[in-house]
C-alpha cells in the first residue's frame, strides 16, 4: 500500500505531469499517468541512446583523422604545412562577385 501511495504521489505531481507532458506523444493525453510515465521514459531513453551514439561517431571520427595524421606525418614521413593565408584568399575570392558582362 505505501508503494502505491509514493506511485500516485509521484505521478499526481504538477511538475513531474508539466515534465512528462514533454516528452509524452500527444495521441497519449488521455491515457493513465503510468502509461504516460512510461511513453515519456521511453522517449527520453531514445534521445539518450541518439545522443549517445552522435557523441561515438564524432569522436570515432576525431581518433580516425588523428590516426590518419600520424601515419602521414611519422610513418610515411609526409610534410603537412597549412597556411591560413592561402585558405584566407580562397575565401576572398569565392565573396567577390563575378564582373558583368560589356
């Protein structure tokens, strides 16, 4: 019975419905609050596990691009130079606008 009680508490709250109410599909607002519980747990479960993922990939990607710079640089014995200058002018000259024609 004490459980219940904490259940109903817990699912009566006027900022935990305002919470849930979010993340609840709108076909669920007539249900009972422990579905909507659930259907709100779920989504936030989902979003978490899509963050999660984004989060890998990106930093799979960053250790790939690492890797990648140092087979270049100290296995192969390739030389990087970047010059902000010559990526400045390229960027300057895709803004000018093309000249009409006489």
């Amino acid at each position: 019975m004490r459980l219940k009680t904490v259940i109903q508490r817990v699912l009566s709250s006027g900022k935990l419905q305002s919470l849930f109410s979010s993340f609840t599909p709108t076909e669920a607002k007539n249900r009972s609050p422990l579905v909507q519980t659930v259907l709100a747990a779920g989504t936030v479960t989902v979003f978490g596990i899509a963050l999660a993922t984004a989060t890998t990939a990106l930093s799979l990607l960053l250790v790939a691009v690492g890797v990648m710079y140092y087979v270049l640089t100290q296995l192969l014995d390739v030389r990087l130079e970047l010059d902000p200058q010559v990526l400045l002018r390229q960027a300057m000259q895709a803004q000018r606008p093309v000249s009409a024609p006489n």
